[in-house]
C-alpha cells in the first residue's frame, strides 16, 4: 500500500501534527524516492495517453490568460457517430507548456491507484474529504496569479523545482490569510520558499500564495483537505430555524430595528450550541463517502469469509428503527451518503463493527456476530445486502 506509506510517514511528523491542530503553516521533507513512486512523470504519461481526457478534467493557464491555452488544447469536433465532443491535441498541449503554460491534471486520485491511496488515507486520519491535483510546468512565469483556496492544501513536491511566494501576515501569523486583506496582496512578497524533490507544504485555507515555475521541469500533487466551515453551519442552521426570526418582518422605524436586533439575538442564542454543531458535523459527513466502492470483477457482491471489507460512508444516523418479535427480523433506516438505506438488524451491526475497525475480514466479522447467536450465513447475507447497497467496498480487489 504505497500511498498509505506516505501518509503515514507525513502525517506521523509531530511538528506537521501540531501545525495542522492549530492552521499553522508547515514545511518539511521525506525521501523523494517515496514520493516518486507514489506519482511521477511516467505514470502522468500513462494517465494522459490511456484515459479520456476532457477539458473539465485538464487545464492549462498562465498567470493573466486562462482561455487560450485550453482553447488551443481542445477543439470542438464530431465522433465517429456524429456527436459533439472535444478533442485532446497532445502537439498543442506540448507547445503550450513550452510557451509556459501550467497544466493541472485535476482529481489525479481517479486516475492513478496509488494517489487514490494516498487521498483515502489522508480522509481517515484527518476526517475530511480530500482529492489531489497534479501541477507540471516546463517556464519561468506564475501558472495561476497570486491566489488563495478555500481549502487546506498539503503540497508534495515529486520532481523539479518551484518556487512558492507568500505574505506576511498580522499578529503572529507567519502567513498572510484572507483574515489580513480580503484581496489579492498589491505589495510584493515577503518570503520565497524553493521547493526541491520530496518537500512537502501544509498551507491553511485562506493563505494568499504564488507559485512560480523556475524554468525547469516541475512536478507536484497538492492534496485538498476539505472540513465543514462556520459559514456552512450558519446557513444550516438558519435553514433549519427557517421559520423563526429570520421570516420576521422589519419596518423602517427605530423601534421595529432594535425588536428585530434582539430577536435575531435571541434565536442565536438558543440555537448556537456545541451540541448543533456535533449535529451539523454528522449530517454533513453523512452525504459523502470517505472511501470508494471497489469493482469485484468477476466475483461481484458475494460475500465470503475470505474478503475483507470496509465502510463507505464517512458517518451513519440511525433514523428509524422497525421492532419485530425476534430481533434478528428487524430493520433499521438509516441516512448515509445523501440518501435513506433500509438494512437488517445484522447489516446495523456489521456497520458499527466496520465503524470501529475500518478495515474487517469477513472471518473476523463472523466472528464477531456469532458471539450474539448471528449464523455466519446470516452475517454473510448481510455483507451482500451491504455491497448491494453501495455502503460498504471488498478491499484489495480493484486492479492495480
């Protein structure tokens, strides 16, 4: 498991553990070899010439001119049937990175096993969605212009060079964020960072940036490490106390302003608590998935003591549960990945056993159900219900 290794060997750093506790900037190194075998030139080559490559999934710009390079990349022509589509020009796509041009391979965890890997492994540790972008450049100008993301960012720098700018920011902050100026800064930058091959950034959301090619071939992954924000449970928030302060009317009068101030405060009041923001957190992680279900070819959804098998869904919320006489007849419905699931009482529990082990043979979760008088049949059955519903994934299966 190549990309497990090297997040493993991140994400152990302590110092990186620190700076990503508490959103501070971090820089560090591991051995190049660890990352090259991670991603590297010759497999972006392989992704570019054995995937079908559209212009949602690859861009080229340069600092002031994100159009024409792309337009230059993909023209408009009809398929073998007649329908429209895009055409990847790769003699174009190489002139433009010789004029300069920054290409982004985007979601490179599709793409690529091991980057895959690498993207699930960092979504457990840190329980976040995560995808990674794959940047290359060939000239000496900034690809994309002084920007920031509104996302953590973990850089990994396989091969080249390039150069990083930043800002400096107030207070103790060693960087400038979207805290500091809400635009791009107008002054020049504070601090260069040259990464080498096996560098690696963690950079908080919000931190302004410029990332500039240094004339040499340059090749690195940023993974983007995406928690739920303030401004997202805010909206939910009020989404859920829909019918409270916010549909009250406010009249053009002092007194009308002063009543509406209150009752605003006052709604917040009741409603701002560690307790709703748990609730929030688990309802958004609910709607995606911290690990993708793996073709089984040509074994499909059986199950058997032999496979092992991991959860989908980041969280699961019991919604209802169906009582029968005998406990092992009664269902459940639960909310995750955006929709309503009904399982078997026996499926709940292969749940809350994958929920604690994230990874379980089905020797082990047989094992574990025969302990309550579940037959491994039973158990077996509800691991296909399972697979059939898309919440959980045989492990270790998928090519390579």
């Amino acid at each position: 498991m190549i990309g497990n290794k090297v997040v493993d060997e991140i994400l152990n750093i302590e110092a990186m553990q620190d700076c990503i506790a508490r959103r501070h900037f971090w820089i560090g190194t591991i051995p190049p070899s660890r990352l090259k075998c991670v991603f590297s030139w010759q497999q972006l080559n392989q992704v570019l010439t054995c995937a079908r490559i559209t212009n949602d999934r690859l861009r080229l710009s340069t600092e002031h001119d994100h159009q024409t390079p792309n337009k230059s990349v993909f023209r408009p022509v009809k398929d073998s049937f007649g329908r429209s589509t895009d055409a990847f020009s790769i003699s174009a796509f190489h002139a433009q990175l010789e004029l300069g041009a920054t290409g982004v391979l985007e979601a490179v965890n599709e793409l690529h096993p091991y980057v895959r890997e690498m993207t699930e492994a960092v979504s457990q540790r840190l329980y976040a969605r995560v995808s990674a972008n794959a940047y290359f450049s060939f000239g000496k100008t900034s690809g994309f212009g002084v920007h920031n993301d509104d996302h953590d960012v973990i850089v990994l720098q396989i091969e080249g060079r390039k150069r990083w700018q930043f800002w400096e920011g107030k207070g103790d902050k060693c960087k400038a964020t979207v805290l500091d100026c809400e635009s791009p800064p107008s002054t020049l930058a504070t601090e260069e960072i040259l990464l080498g091959e096996g560098d690696v950034l963690y950079i908080p959301k919000g931190t302004w940036h410029d990332v500039i090619a240094v004339g040499e071939p340059s090749l690195h992954i940023t993974v983007s490490v995406v928690h739920p924000c303030v401004k997202e449970y805010i909206e939910w928030l009020m989404s859920k106390n829909r019918f409270q302060a916010p549909y009250r009317d406010i009249r053009l009068s002092t007194h009308e302003f002063e009543d509406a101030a209150c009752a605003t405060k006052a709604l917040f009041n009741a409603a701002v608590s560690p307790e709703s923001v748990a609730e929030f957190v688990g309802l958004h992680h609910t709607r995606y998935s911290g690990f993708t279900v793996r073709p089984t070819l040509p074994q499909l959804n059986n199950a058997s003591e032999n496979d092992e098998f991991k959860m989908v869904s980041f969280h699961v919320i019991d919604i209802e549960r169906d009582r029968s006489e005998d406990h092992r007849q009664e269902h459940f419905r639960i909310f995750a990945l955006g929709a309503v699931h009904t399982v078997s009482a026996t499926g709940r529990r292969v749940l809350d056993t994958l929920m604690h082990c994230k990874v379980a043979s089905g020797q082990v979760i047989v094992d574990t159900l025969r302990r309550d008088d579940i037959s491994s049949e039973q158990t077996l059955q509800a691991l296909k219900n399972l697979l059939e519903q898309g919440l959980i994934s045989k492990t270790g299966t998928s090519c390579v």
